[in-house]
C-alpha cells in the first residue's frame, strides 16, 4: 500500500497537500494505470526470481518524483525487493 502511504502524513497541511498533489502529478504525467503497475511488478517478479528466492507478495514498487537539479524532477522507478537467499547459478 505504498501508494496510499503518501496519503497519510504529517505536518502541516500545506506540506501534507502539496506531497499530495506532487504524488499525483507525477502518476497522471507518467500515464501509470494499476493493470501496468501490477504488470511491471510481475516482470520484475520474475526476472529477480531467476537469481534470488524472494516472496512475490512482499514486492513493492512505485513511482517517486525524484529531484535532478533545482529546476527539473522526473519520475523515478522504486523498487523494494526483500530476498529471502541468493540461488547458487551455476556455470
């Protein structure tokens, strides 16, 4: 629920507003839709599955706004992968 942790915050609710709206922003500009969220998921899913033991259900990703300079942002891809233990790959 990552998401919807940018939703509940503290502070001043100038702060809380404008995190809000950023976090918005960033979602409409990115054209992010749930169903190409949970497809990204499973593909990253899969691909860190051939080199790690992980829980599908414990992967969590989003869109993040990250800053460049002071000028420009751009959205970021985040990523949290909890691995469990690395696969021995053999050659």
């Amino acid at each position: 629920m990552g998401f919807f942790n940018a939703f509940i915050s503290k502070g001043s609710s100038k702060d809380v507003a404008k995190d809000r709206l950023r976090t918005i922003l960033v979602h409409d500009r990115t054209n992010v839709y749930p169903q190409y969220m949970d497809m990204l998921k499973n593909d990253i899913v899969k691909a860190i599955s051939d080199y790690a033991e992980i829980d599908p259900q414990d992967v969590e990703i989003k869109i993040d706004n990250a800053s460049r300079s002071s000028n420009t942002s751009m959205p970021e891809l985040v990523a949290n992968v909890p691995i469990k233990r690395m696969k021995n790959i053999g050659k």
